[in-house]
C-alpha cells in the first residue's frame, strides 16, 4: 500500500513492511518537534534540582518523565510505521497527539517540584496529555481494526490495552499519596505499558517496517542530542560572561560539542535497520532499550546544565559530582549502545575491550575532578571517550562489523 497523494480518506489496510525506499514522512518529522520542547523542559528542570543538591529527587522525577515522553513517542512511531496513510484523517489524529505532548510538557515543571517535596505526586498535567495522545492513539488502532481484517484482532487488542492501562493514569489522580507510593503505582503501571505492545501483537504481528523504524529512532536520537547542544550553549555562555572569551571558552565549547558529535557518531555506525530485517524477533528489546538510551542522551545535555551552573557559582555541588553529572550518562548511553549492538550484532570481544576503555575514560574524568583538575578540562576528558572509540571504530571494528552482517544476512 502506497501514501495517499490527493490526502482524501484512504484505506487503512497495512503498510508494505519490505517496501523499498520507505523513509520517515514529514508529518513525522514535525511530529519529532513537539518533543523537543519536552527534553527541553525536563533538562532544565533536572539540571536546577542537582545545581541545588536534590540529587534522589531529581533522577527520580527525571526518569519519570523521560519514560513519558519516550514512550509516548515508540507509541506512534511504531503505529505510524504499520499503518501511516498520511491522509486528512491520519494528519488530523497526529495532531491531536502532538497537542497532547505539548500539554505534558506543560506538567513536567509542577510533576519535577512535587517529586522534591515528596508529599504528593502532580502528574495532572501530565496524565491530561497522556488522555489527549491516547484518545487519538485508540481511534487510529479502531480505524486500523475496521479497515485491515488481517490484523483487526491485534487492532482491537491494542486499543484495548491502551485504554485499559490509561484508565489506571486517571485513577492515579485521584489518589493522594506521598511520592514513594504513588511510585510504586507508577511502576505497576509502566510495566503494563510495556507489556500492552508485546501481548497484543501475539494476536498477529503488524507491518511495521525495519529500515524506517530504524530511520525513525536515529531521528528521534537527533532530537534528544538537541539537549546536549542546548547544554554545550548555556556552559559556554557561562564561562564566557565570568571571564570573556578565553582559552577555557573554547575549551568548553569544543568539549560539549565534541561529545554530543561523538555521541551521535557512535549511534549511527550501528546498522540497526539492516540487522531488524533479517531479525525482526529482536525489535522488542532493541525498541524497548532505546528508552534507556533516548533518556541518557538527554541526561547528558541536563548535565552540561550544571556545568554551567558550576561555572556561575549557583551550584552547592563540587566539582568531582559535577563532572559526574556529566559522565553518567554518557557511560550509561556507552553501556546502552554496547547492549543493543552485541544483542543484535553478536558480543564481540574486540567490542568489549573497546566499551571499557571509554567506560575507563569517563571514569577517570570524575576522578580527576576529585583531585583538582578544573571541570572544563575534566568534560574535555569525558569527550574524549566517544571521540577514541570513533577512532578505533574506523581503523579496526568497521570490518568486523561488517562480517558480522554478513553472518546475520546469510542465517536470514
């Protein structure tokens, strides 16, 4: 099945899941910006709780509306991939989603202060743009049940699970508790999400597309590497307003921009669209893993948000757990990334070596923090990690790589 031209009403029968040169449209690609506005939000907000030493708080309200936004994303992703008609309808239904991310993002700043103060957990707001996404997520899948019989049990499935676990959201509302319950629920309830997916496609597998999943996920991973730009710009505007522009300037900007680049770089050598369409079982962990991955992208740019705020003086943290602000999440998108690549891939042991010598970089960044070294010259070390990696990915691991998929197109 073709993308209707005119944008009359189009038949909802299932998209071709081998067909050739199947890219992200431009509704999806404008559908991607809503969310820049989300990772914007939720990295101003972490990066001000750490400055002020409210480290617990601030992962934890972090980690929460990561998964939000993440997920809300995979959600259409993946039903757009299967099923985008690109008529009226389908546009008019994207857009009511996108008024519903917007609507989150709205909520996290009042879902992040709630989280500090621990005596009640605001997600109002946020479940309210939830409603609005899920509202129209349901009707696409009823559109797809009433038009593609093929698929109409895993259609009904979906929109039933997606309904079932956002009645639980609601309830959530009106339920007074202090935040460590109010989590445990929380938790109940994203293990239902992750599990809706899994349990409706054992109704039938849809016709979701590898290349273009994988096309879809690497743009998104652009979106969250915007955050590391935005980070990169706020530290740099800070060194430059205390001391002008100065040798440490520049090597601030080269390190913030350095290691977004080479945090980019190291994604896209992963061939993830060739190796999920020989291997279409292994999209639920490799889907799935991304969160981890889209959420340490962003936590990296939160970090260079402290870094700024280190170098205005508005921070109560030392110089060593600034620095690891930074670092952590860079190490754990280096874990992320080594995950789904060996999972797909095949472990490698040249891969594992490489792994922990970024891992061993990184860390000693935070160690050299502790011992006196400034923090603009520590992100330097920290940047340093993906830019070796790349490196050695050129010189060395790019021909194994591709013997490797060679392997996987041959047992196909």
């Amino acid at each position: 099945m073709t993308q209707s031209q005119d944008h009359h009403v189009a038949r909802m029968g299932g998209r071709d899941p081998h067909e050739e040169n199947r890219t992200a449209s431009p509704l999806e690609l404008f559908f991607d910006l809503a969310f820049v506005v989300s990772f914007g939000v939720a990295g101003n907000e972490v990066a001000h709780l750490m400055a002020e030493g409210h480290v617990a708080s601030s992962l934890a309200a972090f980690a929460f509306i990561m998964f939000g936004v993440c997920w809300a994303w995979v959600n259409f992703t993946w039903f757009a991939s299967a099923y985008d008609t690109d008529d009226w309808v389908f546009r008019v239904m994207t857009m009511v989603q996108m008024l519903g991310v917007l609507i989150f993002a709205l909520g996290i700043p009042a879902t992040f202060a709630s989280v500090d103060e621990g005596d009640h957990l605001d997600n109002t707001v946020l479940v309210l743009g939830y409603v609005v996404m899920r509202i129209a997520l349901v009707g696409q899948w009823l559109r797809a049940a009433a038009q593609d019989p093929a698929h109409r049990r895993t259609a009904l499935a979906y929109a039933g699970f997606v309904s079932l676990v956002q009645v639980g959201w609601v309830t959530m509302i009106f339920i007074d508790q202090p935040v460590g319950p109010a989590f445990a629920m929380t938790g109940v309830l994203i293990l239902l999400e992750l599990a809706a997916p899994w349990l409706a496609e054992r109704y039938g597998k849809t016709p979701w597309h590898a290349h273009h999943v994988a096309e879809r996920y690497g743009l998104f991973a652009i979106i969250a590497l915007g955050e590391g730009l935005l980070g990169t710009v706020a530290a740099l505007a800070a060194v430059v307003e205390h001391q002008g522009w100065s040798f440490e300037a520049g090597l601030m900007g080269f390190a913030g921009a350095g290691l977004t680049f080479g945090m980019w770089w190291l994604y896209f050598i992963f061939p993830s669209g060739e190796a999920l369409h020989h291997q279409r079982h292994k999209s639920w962990v490799w889907g799935y893993g991304h969160i981890v991955v889209f959420a340490a992208i962003a936590g990296t740019g939160a970090g260079l948000h402290v870094a700024a705020y280190y170098v205005e003086h508005a921070t109560v943290l030392p110089a060593a757990p600034v620095v690891a602000c930074v670092a952590i999440p860079v190490a754990v998108f280096v874990l992320g990334i080594f995950g789904l690549y060996s999972y797909l891939m095949g472990l490698d042991a040249l891969h594992v070596l490489l792994t922990l010598g970024k891992l061993a970089i990184v860390g000693t960044a935070v160690v050299l923090a502790a011992v006196g070294l400034p923090v603009v010259w520590c992100l330097v070390v920290v940047a340093l990690g993906p830019a070796v990696a790349v490196v050695v990915d050129e010189l060395v691991v790019a021909r194994r790589r591709e013997a490797a998929l060679s392997r996987i197109r041959a047992g196909a």
